[in-house]
C-alpha cells in the first residue's frame, strides 16, 4: 500500500529463508529506512558484521542504503514499512548514526505503532487526505519509537501521536459494542493509558467517549435495521445487540439520530 510522504505499508508471509541487500541491488538507489515487525526471532546482520538475534515483536529500522543479510529459521509473518530517509532524518537527526535501529517491542510506543500498523492494514485510508493523516502518524509514531534507541529529539508531533492513539480507541470501542459493560475504565486499561487521558482525547476530537460509544451503537443499529449483519426477528433484540439495555432511551436516541424511528427504517428495508 502506498501512502502519501513516500511511505509504503505492507504484510507477508515468509518461509525459512536467507535473504540479502547486496551490493549490486544497492544501485537500485533506495536508501528509505525499512521498519519491520516480525512474528518470530530472526537473525540481521548489517555490512557484514556479526548477525544480531532478534526477537519475535521487536521492530527492526534498517538503512536499504547499506548491504544487510536477514535469516528466518522458521515460518514467519511481518509487517513492514519503507519510510523517507529525508523524512524520518529531519524527526529524528540522529537516525543516520547507526545502520540498524532494533527497538523493543514491550515499550508503550511500539505496542502503539504496531497497533496503528495492524488498524491501516485493515481499512486503508479512503481518500487522498486521509492517507496524508496516516502517513504523518506513522512517522510520528516511527520518530517516537526511535528517539530512545537514536538519541533524536522529537518536537511538536504529539498531536500526530494522539490521532493514533484516539484511532486505536476508536476501534477498540467498535470492536465491543455489543458489549454491554462497555466502559471507560475498561478502554484505557486495554490501551494503556488513564481514563481521564481518554476523555481529552475525545474532547479534542469534538466529542465525549459516551457520545461516540452511543452513536456508534445507533449507526449499528441502523445497520442492522436494514439487514446488514446477524438477522434479529425484533427491534428489542437488534437494540439488545447494538448494546442498548434501555429499549425506551434506545428509540429516543434513534429517533433524534436519524429522525425516524426503528420500526421505519426496519419497514422501509423490508419494502427495498
């Protein structure tokens, strides 16, 4: 996938291998910083000094403008991310002082990039701008990463950092809105953070986490109303099924969402 910023995100699958930059494919000209997360260890080496062991999850920064060998002992999936060397370099000056970044993947911000990682590969950016908004939280959320292991000091991106975290969230409530204990502690606990950072989050975005939670659960509902997803013979069961618990607040909030009430939408589906 190729994204604004000249960034391109991608997955695979690999079988036992040894593979090789080597000096003649150095004159293809690439010189981007490839960023790879691994599912199993592995083994780099850089300009041919002695192969590091990698472990499954950390995520490796490598300069393609080097020669480098890579060995998977077993089969393996990985995410990878070519990034502009330019690019990266002006977040993180100190990039170019070493040729292999390896970067822990139990730290905070690497379980960040990775889930960020996971999220676009799952639903690409749907339009041109969106993909420039991806494309600059993956470089913040790599600059960020990499200031630990390079010594870079990064300035001025944390509203980047926070888009990211907030469309982690997002998709953690989306994923769980048929649950109904559905709530605010259990969010952040899951991501890390503090409840009270959550609700800023939101507030930034022009909302409140009960609000998205609601409307969200509405616009499932309104799915499922119209046929999208498991059929559910009565509206109690598609509102039980969207999270509602309070059938009454349930038809109230519908109504004002969408200025009809579950009965027609469901009557109009019927007759399409």
């Amino acid at each position: 996938m190729s994204l604004p910023g000249a960034l391109t995100i991608g997955h695979g699958h690999f079988s036992p291998m040894h593979g090789a930059r080597t000096r003649r494919l150095l004159q293809d000209g690439r010189d981007h910083f490839l960023l790879t997360i691994h599912s199993e260890d592995h083994d780099v080496a850089v300009d041919g000094k002695p192969p590091l062991q990698i472990k499954a999850g950390d995520i490796t920064v490598v300069d393609e403008g080097r020669c480098y060998d890579l060995w998977f002992g077993r089969p393996l999936a990985a995410h990878a991310i070519a990034l502009d060397r330019r690019r990266l370099a002006a977040l993180v000056p100190r990039l170019d002082m070493a040729a292999l970044h390896v970067l822990p993947g139990a730290s905070g911000m690497s379980k960040l990039l990775k889930s960020y990682v996971e999220t676009v590969l799952q639903g690409p950016p749907p339009s041109h701008k969106a993909g420039e908004l991806v494309s600059r939280h993956i470089y913040d959320l790599a600059a960020y990463s990499l200031q630990e292991c390079a010594g870079g000091r990064v300035e001025g991106h944390e509203r980047g950092i926070a888009a990211a975290r907030l469309k982690l969230i997002q998709r953690d409530i989306l994923e769980r809105l048929s649950d109904h204990a559905l709530a605010i502690d259990a969010v952040a606990q899951r991501q890390g953070v503090t409840p009270r950072y959550v609700q800023r989050l939101f507030a930034t975005a022009g909302t409140t986490f009960s609000d998205f939670v609601r409307d969200s659960r509405l616009d499932l509902a309104f799915q499922l109303l119209q046929g999208d997803g498991p059929a559910l013979d009565t509206v109690t069961a598609v509102a039980i099924h969207a999270g509602f618990s309070d059938i009454s607040s349930f038809n109230r909030a519908f109504r004002r969402r969408f200025d009809a009430t579950p009965s027609d939408v469901r009557a109009a589906a019927l007759t399409r």
